[in-house]
C-alpha cells in the first residue's frame, strides 16, 4: 500500500549524471514553479562520474543563475536505501529527458506511489497516463502544481499500473513464449 501520509512536496528527478539526461529541463521547471509560488522542493538523485565533471559544474552555476538554490537539492551516488526513503518521501516524480527508450526509474517511481511527470515522446508515454505527460516545461509546471495533493486511491492506482513490469510477470511472459516455441 502506498500512502500520502508522510510525503512532502517533494519533486524527485532520478538520473544518471549525465548531459544526455537532460537535467537542465528540472533545473528550468524548478525555476517556473518558483516563479508561480508552488511550494515544492527538488531533489535530484543521481550516479556520477569524473567524466562529466563539467556538465555537473554547469548544472550548479544554472541552479545559482535561475535562483533555485533554494528548492533543488542534489543527492548524488545515494544509497539504495537512500533513495527508498526519498521515494516514501516525495509526492512527484519528474523525468527530464524526452524519448527516453524506456525509462526504467519512471516504473520504479511509479510503484513507489510517486506521480509520474513525463515527456510525451519516448517509451514512458506507453505506460503513463497521458494526464501525467507534458510537450513544454509549462504543461510539466501545470501538471505538477495540480497533483501535489493526489490522494492515496490515485497513487495506489499508479502503483498498480505498473505491476506488468514485475520480475515475476516478465518471468511469467517469457516461460509462455518459450513454451509457445518448444511445443
């Protein structure tokens, strides 16, 4: 069961640290919820490596130059249980990255009862309602100012939507193809 009981307005960005990631976007869409006086918090967790060094540095000097050191928050190479608590935490789940093949982080914030937030190109626009999906950084601002207070029915909802990605379902579907083949 997933539950709003505990869960601040926080907006959650999981990511590679990474330019291909596209971080700027949150970065961007932290400063226009600022701008419309929706109080939220943005924490972007993400693993990093020495390579991107200077993208890293470049996403801290945007932070500074758009004035949203105040509500972003970077957590980076966090723990796996770190992360947990950051989902039972966080009410929203925002990905920055538009055509994204798949979008793995998406299905795992979505099982943890985060609304997910997500680009309307790439995999993710298959399994996300499309409510939840944006074509600009506007639509994202007006997305997540509405579902900051989504009640446990909704985020049970999602949770539940995403359970077709199981290891036990995927498991499942691929005994019976293979059983399809053989027989």
């Amino acid at each position: 069961k997933v539950s709003s009981e505990y869960r601040n307005n926080l907006v959650l960005v999981i990511c590679r640290i990474e330019p291909s990631k596209r971080i700027e976007n949150a970065i961007y869409l932290a400063k226009l919820l600022k701008e419309k006086k929706i109080e939220t918090k943005m924490i972007i967790v993400g693993s990093w490596e020495p390579f991107y060094q200077q993208y890293y540095e470049s996403l801290e000097r945007l932070i500074i130059d758009k004035d949203v050191s105040d509500i972003i928050t970077f957590k980076i190479n966090a723990s796996f249980e770190e992360l947990l608590e950051l989902m039972k935490k966080s009410k929203v789940y925002f990905h920055p990255r538009e055509g994204e093949h798949f979008g793995i982080s998406v299905v795992e914030a979505m099982s943890a009862g985060l609304v997910p937030v997500v680009p309307s190109i790439g995999g993710q626009a298959e399994f996300v309602p499309t409510m939840y999906q944006y074509n600009s950084l506007e639509q994202a601002s007006q997305i997540v100012a509405s579902v900051l207070d989504v009640g446990n029915e909704e985020r049970q909802r999602i949770s539940d939507s995403v359970i077709q990605f199981s290891d036990t379902n995927y498991k499942r579907q691929f005994q019976l193809i293979v059983s399809k083949l053989i027989y």
